[in-house]
C-alpha cells in the first residue's frame, strides 16, 4: 500500500509537471512596484497580484498564506506578486484605503477577477478561487437538479462527466477538484454544486464534506437511458481523484489468457488488486455478463478481468472460478472458489482493508516482501502441501525392500527428498504417470523418500534430488535424463519397453520396422526409427552403433541389422555399408546416412541432429532443444495452423541452404498461448498475425519483423534476408539480456550483529530490572515457540548476561554460597 | 595388506582367520632389519581406538592396535563405578533416517554394519557400562579389527629417519620387550590416570576409583566428596538415601550440562543432591580451592577439615590444631566425617611418552589432557595423532570431542586427513552444479550427525568452483584447520567457499545463566541471528581466510569474520525443512552472496520468454497435475 501510493503521488506529479507553462526560479512572494508589475505581464500567462499600502505591515496572516501559495500556483503557471502601491505612483488597483486592499487575477494584462482578500482566507482557498476563475469554462457550476440533468443529456454519447459535491467554495475540497479539473478538465466535464438539495436529489446517502461522481455518458447512446454513477469512495483528494480517473479510464472488463501472474494492468499500478473471473469456452457468455456485473461493482476498487481457462497454457486448479491477486509485487495468486459474486465484492473490500492494516505493520518491518516465496515449484508445492495424493499407486521402497524388489521386478525409482519443492512437484507428475500406465505396464513404479533413506540413496549414487533411474534386468540402472513431466517420462519408460537397439532378424521385419508397423505403438513417442544396416563381418561398427544405441535409449527407438541379406536393404535404400536408415514416420520417409569410421559419439550427434524437425512448430517443450543450436531463430508465429504455402515456401529456402545460418520454426498460438506474450513484448501491442520474426537470442537480442505489408513468398523473404544479412534492416526492438540476479535481498545479519555489539558497551541496563521484567512475563510463560517480535531490529534486544567470574579465586575464608544457611 | 583387509571383510567368520593371520602380519618383512613395521599403530582398544581401526581396515591400511587389557573396552568394565553409562541410548525418534537417528545415539560407533547400532545391546536410555563393553567386544569381532591384546605398551620413543614418512618412526616397547615400529601413532588411551591434589591429609580419602559402591557400608554416616563432576554427583547419587548427610567441595561452583550445553558437566540423571541441598535436607555444595585445606584426623577416628595455613602455623599435635570454628563458630564444616571420597577426575597417562616426542600437557584449559593441533595432530611430533577422549583439549567444556558421540567423528576427520597426506587420496566431496547448492545445504542440516555433535569443531564446506557455476561439497571439516584446507584435503578452494557450522547462541549457555528465560527462542527468521538454540549458520567467505585471521578471529567468533553470514532460525522440532521459514531465506542467501538467481521455474516460464538468457539454473519441470488428484 505504501508503495502503491507513492506510485500515484508520482504520477500525479508529473502531471502537474506536464502542465507547467512557466517555472519561475524564485518561490517567495516577489514584491513589485505597480509599474513594474504591469511590465512583467505576459500575453495568456495568468498572475495573481495583491496591492497593498506601501506602508502597510510587512506581515499578515493573510501574506503568510498567500506566500504558501506561491509555488503551487507557478506549478499551475500562475505567478503571484505583492506590489506595493507608493502614494506618488498610485494605480487604480491600489485602494483608497489600508483596509480596502484586494487581490487581482489577471490573463495578460486583462482582468478576470478581483478577490477580497477575506475571500482568500487561506492557501486552499487562494488555489480553489484563482483556478475556479481561470477553469471557468472547464467547470460548470450548477445548483439544481435540472442543470444537471441538461448537462448529463447534452453529453450523452459524447464525453463523460465528474461531479462533485463540496460544501462550500474555497475549502480543500474544492481545491482538490479545481487542481484535478485543471489536469482532466478538457477530457471530461467538471461539474461542481455546493448544493446540498441537489446531493440528496440524486440519491446520496450519508452525505458528507464532499462527494466526487464519475457519469458514464459517453457510452449511453439512448437519451432516455441514465447515465451510470460510479461514487468516490475515497477522501476528496487530488491524488485520490487521480487513481479514480485513472481507473475509470481503464476498460471495465479485460479478456486474458495468460497466467494470472503475468498480467499487468493500470490497477495493480495503482495499487488495486485483480480480480479474474475464470471463464470456459461453454460458458463464455454468462461468464462474461457475470463479470461486467462485478466490473460495474467494483469499478475504481479492483481490476476485473475475464480469464479463459481453454486458451491457458497455465494449470489452475480444476474448481477455482475466481483468480484473486493483491497489488503487491510478487504477492501470491489465490485461487478461490465462490459461489457467490457478493463473495468476490466482500474479498476486494475486506481485502483493501486488510491491506491498509498490514500498511501499519510494516512501516517497522521495512522488508514485508522477502517472506514471500517467489520460487513458483515451492509455491504451487506449498499451495497444495494439503492436497492427498495417491501415493498408494506407487510402492514406496525402503533400505529393507530396495533390493529385493528392483531384483525382482523391472522398476523404476523415483528418488526424492520430500522436504524438497521440485522433488514434491516431480512426485505428482509421476504419481500422474502411475495413473496413466496403470494396468499397462510390466514396470513397478517405486519410489524412495530420501529424506528417510538417506543412505540408501547415497549408495545409489544418488546426491541430488530428484532422479529417476530404471532397474532392468539386473542390469546397471539407467539414469533418466530428461524433462521433469509425465508425458517426457512416460515416453522414456515406453520406449524402454524394447531394447536398444533391437535385434532385427530379416528383411521383412526391417520393412515393418522402418514403415512404422512393427512398435506401432511406440511410434508416437519417437518421430524416427533408426536403423544400423551392417554386413555381419562389421563387428567394430555394430559394437559402435550397440553402445550408441544404448545412450539413446528411451529418446529414440533404434535397431540393427547385420544378416547375410543386409544388402537387399542396402540396395533399396540407395545406402553404402553400414549405413544408417532414418525412418520419419509423419514424413513416412526413409533416409539414409552413411557413417563409415563414425565412433560413438558421432553416431549419437548423427541421430540427435536427425530428431530435430527442419521447420518445426515450437512448443514449450522443445523449444530448449532449438536454443541449443545456437542460430538465431526464424520464427513464423500463426494464429491456428500454418498456411501450406508459406511452409513451402521455407522449405524451399532451407532446401536451397538460405536459411542454414538461421533455426526457421514456426509457433502456433492456439498451442502455445505464451507466444502472445512473446509478441507483446517485441511489438508492445499484439500485431496482426501471421508474422515472421528473426530473433537473435544468442548475440545481441535484436529483432528483426519481416514487413508485414509483404506476401509471405519465398522471394520477398529471400530478399529481406539478404537485406537481413547485409545489415540493411533495423530491429523493431533490441531484447535486454535477462540477467540471473537475486530477485530479492537477504536479511543482513552480519550489520545486524555489528549494530548489536557497538550498541552492547554503552547498554547498562541494571540486570535486576531484566529480572523483574522475567517474574512479570513469568506469568504468561508460553509454549518454547510462541515468540512473537515486539521490537524493529534498530532496538534489538540484547542478551543479558553475568560477566561476574564464575571462579572465585583468592577468597581466602570458607565462603558459603548459600548466605541464609 | 591385502590379506589383512580380505580378512575384515568377511566378517564373522574371518574372526579366526585374522587371528590366525597375527603371526604372518608380525612376519612381515620390514624395510629395514630390526623391528617389525606398520604404517598406523593404535594405542588402546577403547571406542576411540576401535573407531580409527575401522576406518584403517576400510581403507585397506597396514595398521595394527595395541592392548593391554585381554579384551576391549577395558575401561568400561570398571568405570562408571555404578555402571550406569549417562550417554543416552535413545532408540526411538520417529525417523527413519539412520545419519539422523545418530544425532540421538550416543553410544554406538560409525560402521557400515546396521546390526553395530548400540539400541541392538540394550534397551535402557542410560545403560549398563557391561552392554559396552560387550558392544566394543562385538565391534571389534565382526569387522574383523586388527588388535594385539595383553600387549602393554610401557614406552615409547622416537627415531629420526628421512625415509620414514613424517622424517621419524615411533618405537613402541610392549612389557615383554619387542619393539615395534610405526610411521604413525594414533594414541587413544583416554584417560586412565586418577586427578589427585595434594593437600595435607589427602591421604586419609578414598578415590572413586577404589570406593565402595555397596550403600550399605554408607548407613549413618556423615560424608564429604571431594568435586563436582559427574562422578562426584554419581557417587552421592548412590548413598543419598543412607548417609546422614553429604557436603560436596569444589573450587568452582557446580556446572549444570543443561545450563552449559556441555555434556562432560553435570548431568541431570544424578542430580539428586542438587535437589536435597536446595530443600535443606542436610546435604550442601560448597566452594574453596582444594589445595588450602587439609584434613586432620581426630580422636575418634573422624575428619576435620581444616585449612592448610592453620597447620603450617602451629604444633603438629591433632588436639592442638587450629580450626575454622576456633575463630569462626559458624564456620559451615565444622562437622566431623566419617569419610572423605575424592572424585576429581582423570589425567592423561603421559609417563609412557619419552621426552624425545614433546607430547606436552597444558591444554588451553586443563593439564589433564596432551597438547594437540586443530587437526588432532600432536604439537610436539609430526605423525602423532591424539584421538578420543585424550583429545578433548581441542574442544574442552565446548563439544563433544571428548565423548563417544564426538570422538567418533573427530577419529573419522583424522582418518581423512592422513588419507590424503600418505595415500593421495583426496577428502571425500560430491560435485554439484549451482542449482542443488540450497538442497545440499538443507539436507545436510537435518540429517548430519557430525556437524550437529561437534558443533563448532566440524563444519562443511562448499567450495566454489570458477563463476560459481557448481561447487564441491565436503562433510566434516576441523574447522580450525579451515586456512589449510587445500593442503589438507587436496581440494582446491579459489572461488570462495561457505562454511556451514551448527552453533548456539552467543551468551546461551554457561553455568550461571538462565537457559529458561522468557524469550528465549526466537521464530521470526529476521531474528534468526539471535537464536539461542543450536542453529545451523552458514559463512561465506570470498577468499579463503589466512591463518592469522582464523587465529586472531574476534572474541565469541567460531570462525574469522566472513563476508557474509546466514542464520538458520533455530527450531523447536530442529527440523529445518520450513519452505518459508527456513529454505527461503537461505536461498536468498546464498543467491545475494553468489549474486545469481537459484529459484527454480517451471518450464515455459523462462524458456518461453525468447529473451537472451544465461543457461537456467534448474533442469526444465513441467507443471505438475496440481490439484487434480
């Protein structure tokens, strides 16, 4: 909250800096002659200027405030002057008479107004008068309903109206409207009454020093409809009024689908919390109305927005219908089940307050945010700490029971450490794995707690957390290396299931092996098959392709084939021995590579570089793998699926190897929604789609878009890449290098335990007071754990201890330690 | 060698094989005619001795221990006189993790073998000093440990030779008069020599050592013990029911191990007259240096104590002598006693020790125990380690060195550092990267036993390597040796280190203080640097401090000033797995000091961002099925 206002108060201030037409050096009343006065007046500059008697007291009451009001009022452009009427240099401004002294406005050298000076009785007053007079135009004065009214009709369609209440004219109140009519007054109509009557008319209640009503006109298009009212429920302030404008301008109801984290609108600037109402394509109408609804209630205290859980690349949880974030930086998202849109009205409001509470608290906190978790695994791990999971579809190992039982059966572990966020997060995916493949699989899912078996895991050689590793066939475990998500090890473990590589006996099997037929099952989950192709004499080769194929177990399904016939394969597939056969099965094509004198390694780079698609739709999962070769990325982003012609169209470029230097890939955004962040970050707004961007990720972050006048052809891209390369094209945007800094600081208690020790000598406190205070605090003796902080780290409570020497030597007579005795 | 350490592994049954194997290895060819040679001699076959043999048997070291006694553990089978051992045998904590299940196991030694856990010998959280002495017995039986009983060491003695590894060997003369030769010594003979102070009249006490235990021979009688210590208070325990009364003499006042957080003071199990003298049942405590009192012996056969200046001043008659109540007639003893018990403690023996070794005594504290280095290595002779109790100088009336549960570690720490000083085998470490730093960190705070027993003697260190990209992790380190780390573990630490060390509160504990002050825990963790339990706190330091600062550190300081420091907030359950409490501020920690980001992130979050980016620190986790289960 704190923060949150002192965000408005700047805002606020440069707005009135914005406004400045003339700052003047000097803020203290300059004293003038008239004729001199009258010489400084500028055309269209507004000046305040007293007159008074030469001789007059060189202090009043009234000059103390008018010299307050100085530099306001050059904020607002205004200079202000005392001139001093000398009696052989007499003014018709100057008064007859001591008492008759008066305040004069003038634009230029006109006068607008004249004011006595008990009008002006203090600074709010000055402002408030001097700015009424000068908004004239900007700010209707009315008394009656029926003014009111005439205004609201003849606004109706056309502009929104402000409408305020203050009891009288000169009062702080109406300084506060007048200082906002003088930012706002062009975009809507300031309309002001002092008319009590008039309050009540329009169905206030409780009414009090001063109202400010927001009219929506300018949406009404049927005359007889009413304006809607929305009413300040904030002190008449100018910041107030600020924040309240701001949030009327804002759009009442915002579609999303991004995580409810990410978004950011002018309230949560402000200092107002987001309230997302979750919405499902099914229901999308109703939830949409039911939103408005809410939007209209609790317009100017929360940001309402409508978030669409189909599009949601983010899981929230399945019943939550309401999406709750407080304005505080990095503050959790709650998610909320109401079945009541009242509940969602009493959260923002009790919320609000609750807020202003913890303001109180904080002040000597000073650092409220380093308590909340900002790493996402602990926190949705420690949201759903109370959540049961089925851990009984997994058997839980033990130091007694690990042996016997990867002995027995194929398994695979999960070794964890259950005080440990990503293992905790890992186990639910796996636990989902569980439920996936059960009944399915041959595999024991096990897992062990290392927490509890620690040795156990050490013996594994299992020092960190988590791992999965499968036991097979009493064979050294494998460890698992990839992503940490079902679907990715649900692949690893399927693809286990046949042995890599597999055995192929004959022709006819190699046939169903490369069409895909032979794991039609297992297909899916590897988009190549490999096949080693060795005459049976090869044995150096075969060892070489065996060992590589083990490395790539559960990536990628590989086989070989080495019997006499090897060369009706061969022969087919145009290859030289041995050879290696690449099945892509979505393709449904068969490519050969010959790799004669390849080693190990090279053979695993081979089939790694094979997985990877030429023009691939990027996801969220692969996209990793790409980064990883290190070129800039071409990226083609499509609202849906991609148009066949422009996937030719790149295709052909990588055919013709113009695109070598570059990764081309494309992103759907129905799949992948995060791309509309993506896009929002390259372009501010969201541009018109399809597009094509290239993004230099790995030396220097600038953007290059492809113009989107432009058809999408082979040429026209050909030759903005030419261009591209020769440096004729400017990026749109140049992305700063996202640093891994600290988000937060650390308590620092290295200065706190110096504070404490330079405070420790001149701290004399008697130890029998610390001890009377003991036998007081005896009486509400808690628990060993209910410590409660009472005092800001500056006053820190410093240990008392005896520094009396605990051996007393050199006291010659028996001393007894017990004087009573 | 190799023979001997085959033996060791096959357990049980290879008892008699090693036994059958003592010969062959006193056989051995030594590298030079005269006596027969081993790399590692052990003196004394007590739990300290035992536990340096299995580590040396596990490496496969050519070592051997020395005996006097027939069987181990000697010690055990007369002391405590009133055989209740006061180190808890707790065989229940809810837990299953056996490293953390030693934190409250004060008894057993550190092996592979689970049956070797002394909750399998007794059932009592105190037990009987006979369960020891037949857990020692089965140690050293089952894994096969390498001792020579009834082999009395009665000297030895030094002998210059640049080819020996430390430039000398030690001679060892057995009663029978062979020699043996070793390149180093590992002495644990404890402390077998009875602490008496002369005074005048002191031969008129009895000695714990030798006083009866049978109350009966107590019934009516008026007694004065001589201390304060946990025997004192063992042997008052066990007459306070019989005797008339109990007075108790010590020069300082008592130490509570409760109020001192030292379990070598007085425990609270035989606290009994504490509670009598309080409740002026007629038994007392109280205080004056030992040496400026005599006892006299008067007609009737009964002590009176007086004060050594009376005697030196007048006549020798008893009758004559002036006592305290002639000047003073309320002077506090001014009964007489039936007897006098001296219960003052125990010395190391040194007389064994020829002069040539410089195995002086005048620790910090205390004569009783030899002079050692942080790294238990003798001050006087290179090769000549001090392990278990005999080694308390390094943490006197601070740890547990001195005990079963700290000795076991410390002869462990020792055993690493001779590893890499004679076998190039470097201190064991795990490699990390970065994004396991705070889990390595966290695990090893709840679980390890060493670190949590030896508070402030052994630490862990995270030694960085180049960026700070991933780190070496080492258990148990004599912190005091933390400015020789590199030359004693053989690992390189040039990117800045974290020193993780379990400590109390500053000003906590002692004698005097009051440990159940109101406040006295701390739960916010913006207080943690003020919490008064053992806490973990982790140091960081940029370079690795020097010598001079790890000597000159500040006063109350257990390491040289750090650049940066982190306390873990103390916990009531000292289970430090809190996400909010306990691993996010040392995660901000440690992220401020290495000035990275170590949160972890689902993927999509940073990979999806297409901005420039250095590599991630976590490996990819996809977003769990929260809630659907």
């Amino acid at each position: 909250m704190m923060s949150s206002s002192f965000n408005i108060y700047r805002v606020g201030i440069s707005f009135v800096m914005m406004c400045i037409f003339y700052k003047s050096a000097v803020d203290s009343l300059s004293e003038l002659s008239p004729q001199k006065y009258f010489s400084t007046l500028q055309p269209g500059k507004a000046s305040l200027a007293y007159f008074c008697q030469a001789d007059s007291p060189r202090t009043s009451i009234f000059l103390e405030e008018l010299n307050e009001a100085v530099k306001p009022l050059q904020d607002f452009g205004i200079s202000v002057a005392k001139v001093n009427c000398v009696k052989e240099e007499t003014s018709r401004y100057c008064g007859k008479e001591k008492d008759l002294m008066k305040v004069y406005l003038f634009r230029g050298n006109i006068l607008l107004r004249e004011f006595p000076t008990d009008t002006l009785f203090d600074v709010n007053a000055i402002i408030a008068h001097v700015l009424f007079a000068l908004l004239f135009n900007e700010v209707k004065y009315i008394t009656t309903l029926e003014d009111l009214q005439n205004i609201e009709n003849s606004l109706k369609g056309k502009a929104n109206i402000a409408f305020s209440y203050v009891r009288a004219i000169g009062t702080p109140e109406h300084r506060a409207v007048m200082e906002a009519a003088f930012v706002y007054g062009t975009t809507y109509q300031f309309v002001l009454t002092t008319e009590i009557a008039l309050l009540e008319s329009i169905g206030t209640e409780a009414i009090e020093n001063a109202h400010f009503y927001f009219f929506h006109c300018k949406q009404v298009l049927d005359l007889t409809q009413q304006c809607r009212r929305t009413l300040m429920e904030q002190p008449l302030a100018t910041l107030n009024i600020h924040r309240f404008i701001k949030t009327m301008e804002a759009p009442l109801l915002t579609e999303v689908a991004e995580d409810p984290q990410q978004v950011s609108t002018v309230h949560l600037q402000l200092g107002l919390p987001l309230v997302f109402i979750v919405s499902q394509q099914a229901t999308h109408e109703a939830d949409r109305r039911t939103a408005e609804w809410v939007a209209w209630r609790l317009l100017g205290k929360a940001g309402v927005l409508l978030l669409l859980r189909d599009s949601l690349e983010v899981d929230i949880p399945q019943h939550a219908n309401v999406v709750f974030r407080r304005a505080e930086e990095g503050a959790p998202v709650e998610f909320l089940v109401l079945h009541d849109t009242e509940l969602i009205i009493s959260r923002v409001e009790g919320n609000t307050h609750i807020e202003e509470m913890q303001e109180d608290e904080d002040e000597d906190m000073q650092s409220p945010d380093m308590d909340i978790q900002d790493d996402e695994v602990a926190e949705t791990v420690y949201r759903h700490r109370k959540t049961q999971l089925p851990l009984e579809l997994t058997v839980e190992l033990t130091e007694e029971t690990f042996n016997a039982t990867v002995v027995a059966s194929d398994s695979i572990v999960l070794f964890y450490a259950g005080w440990q966020a990503v293992s905790m997060a890992f186990l639910q995916s796996y636990i989902d794995l569980a439920i996936k493949l059960k009944g399915t699989s041959t595999l024991l899912l096990t897992r062990v707690n290392c927490a509890d078996w620690s040795d156990l895991c050490t013996k594994q050689n299992v020092t960190e957390f988590p791992v999965v590793k499968m036991y097979k066939e009493g064979k050294h475990p494998v460890s698992y290396a990839g992503m940490l998500g079902t679907e990715d090890l649900l692949k690893f473990i399927l693809l286990n299931r046949i042995s890599c590589p597999v055995n192929i006996t004959s022709v006819q099997e190699a046939e169903e092996y490369l069409s895909g037929e032979l794991y039609k099952d297992l297909v899916p989950y590897s988009s190549v098959s490999v096949l080693g192709l060795f005459s049976p004499n090869m044995t150096i080769a075969k060892e070489d392709f065996t060992k590589a194929g083990n490395y790539l177990r559960g990536f990628v399904i590989t086989g070989i084939y080495s019997e006499e016939d090897v060369l009706i394969l061969s022969n087919k597939y145009g290859a030289t021995l041995p050879a290696l056969l690449l099945a892509r099965h979505k393709e449904g094509k068969v490519e050969s590579i010959p790799f004669a004198n390849s080693r190990v390694q090279d053979i695993v780079q081979i089939v790694t570089n094979a997985l990877l698609e030429t023009f691939p739709e990027i996801t969220v999962e692969n996209l990793p793998v790409y980064l990883r070769l290190q070129k800039p990325l071409l990226i083609l982003f499509s609202d849906g699926s991609i148009n066949p012609q422009y996937t030719k169209a790149i295709l052909t470029l990588v055919k013709e190897k113009h695109l070598d230097s570059l990764t081309p890939c494309w992103l759907n955004l129905k799949n992948t929604p995060a791309g509309r962040g993506i896009l929002q970050t390259y372009f501010n707004a969201l541009p018109p789609l399809p597009l094509i961007v290239v993004v230099n990720l790995h030396s220097g972050g600038q953007v290059f878009a492809f113009p989107s006048e432009q058809a999408i052809t082979e040429q026209n891209l050909l030759l903005w890449l030419k261009k591209l390369e020769a440096g004729l094209e400017s990026p749109i945007t140049i992305l700063p290098a996202q640093e891994w800094k600290p988000p937060l600081p650390a308590y620092d208690f290295l200065s706190m335990m110096d504070a404490a020790a330079s405070q420790h000598p001149t701290r004399k406190e008697p130890e029998c007071t610390k001890e009377t205070n003991m036998q007081k605090n005896d009486k509400q003796q808690h628990e060993d754990k209910s410590t409660i902080r009472k005092e800001p780290v500056e006053t820190l409570r410093i240990k008392h201890w005896n520094r009396s020497n605990w051996f007393k030597e050199g006291d010659k007579s028996f001393r007894h330690d017990n004087k009573e005795l | 060698m190799s023979l001997l350490a085959a033996a060791g592994l096959w357990g049980p049954p290879g008892l008699l094989l090693t036994f059958a194997l003592h010969p062959a290895l006193c056989l051995r060819p030594a590298p030079t005619s005269g006596p027969p040679h081993r790399d590692y001699c052990v003196l004394g076959a007590g739990p300290a001795g035992l536990q340096m043999a299995y580590f040396l048997q596990r490496a496969g070291r050519d070592y051997a221990v020395f005996e006097r006694a027939p069987r181990p553990g000697s010690f055990f089978t007369r002391y405590p006189r009133h055989r209740k051992l006061i180190s808890i045998n707790k065989r229940h904590t809810g837990k299953a993790n056996a490293e953390f299940n030693l934190r409250h196991d004060w008894n057993s030694l550190l092996s592979h073998d689970p049956r070797l856990l002394f909750r399998h010998y007794s059932s009592a959280y105190f037990p009987d000093a006979g369960d020891m002495v037949r857990y020692l017995d089965d140690f050293a039986d089952r894994l096969g440990l390498h001792v020579l009983y009834n082999t009395t060491i009665a000297h030895v003695t030094l002998n210059k030779d640049r080819q020996a590894w430390n430039g000398h060997y030690f001679l060892l003369t057995d009663q029978m008069g062979h020699a043996h030769r070793c390149s180093v010594l590992l002495v644990a003979t404890g402390l077998s020599v009875p602490n008496q102070v002369d005074f005048p009249g002191s031969e008129y006490t009895e000695g714990y050592e030798s006083v009866s235990v049978d109350p009966k021979d107590f019934e009516g009688q008026n007694v004065l013990i001589l201390g304060r210590g946990n025997s004192a208070f063992e042997t008052a325990e066990n007459i306070l029911g019989v005797t008339n009364f109990i007075h108790m003499l010590s020069r300082s006042r008592v130490r509570l191990s409760w109020a001192t957080h030292y379990v070598g003071d007085l425990r609270a199990i035989n606290n009994g007259l504490l509670d009598t003298y309080q409740l002026k049942s007629l038994d007392g405590l109280l205080e004056s240096d030992l040496t400026d009192l005599a006892i006299v012996k008067d007609r009737e056969g009964k002590f009176r104590v007086t004060l050594k200046f009376f005697l030196e001043e007048g006549n020798q008659s008893t009758d004559a002598i002036t006592l305290p109540q002639d000047d003073n007639d309320n002077f506090a003893m001014r009964v007489a006693y039936d007897r006098v018990i001296r219960c003052l403690g125990w010395n190391f023996d040194f007389s064994i020790f020829d002069k040539s070794l410089r195995l002086s005594s005048g620790g910090e504290f205390s004569k009783k125990y030899p002079l050692v280095k942080a790294s238990y290595e003798s001050k006087g002779s290179r090769g000549l380690f001090v392990l278990g109790t005999a080694s308390h100088s390094v943490d006197y009336r601070k740890s547990a060195g001195g005990f079963i549960h700290g000795f076991r570690y410390t002869a462990r720490a020792v055993h690493r550092l001779l590893e890499h000083r004679h076998h190039g085998v470097a201190w064991p470490s795990t490699e990390h990267p970065v994004s396991q730093l705070t889990s390595s960190i966290v695990r090893r705070i709840n679980e390890a036993s060493g670190l949590y027993q030896m508070f402030g003697v052994l630490a862990d260190v995270v030694l960085l390597k180049e960026n700070a990209t991933a780190f070496e992790y080492l258990e148990e380190l004599p912190v005091q040796m933390l400015a020789q780390l590199e030359t004693i573990t053989g690992r390189r630490a040039r990117h800045g280190l974290f020193v993780i060390n379990m400590e109390y509160g500053r000003n906590f504990s002692g004698p005097d203080k009051d440990v159940f002050f109101h406040d006295r825990s701390v739960g916010h963790t913006e207080d943690a640097w003020q919490s008064n339990f053992l806490h973990p706190v982790i140091y960081y330091y940029r370079h690795l401090p020097t010598e001079q600062e790890v000597r000159f550190r500040p006063a109350d300081w257990a390491l040289p000033r750090p650049t940066a420091i982190h306390h873990i907030v103390e916990d009531f359950l000292t289970d430090w797995t809190a996400p909010v409490g306990h691993i996010l501020p040392l995660r901000r920690f440690l992220e401020n000091c290495l000035d990275t980001d170590l949160r972890s992130f689902y993927a999509g979050h940073t990979d999806l961002d297409l901005t420039p980016t250095t590599v991630p620190v976590f490996p990819a986790i996809s977003r769990p099925p929260m809630g659907k289960a």
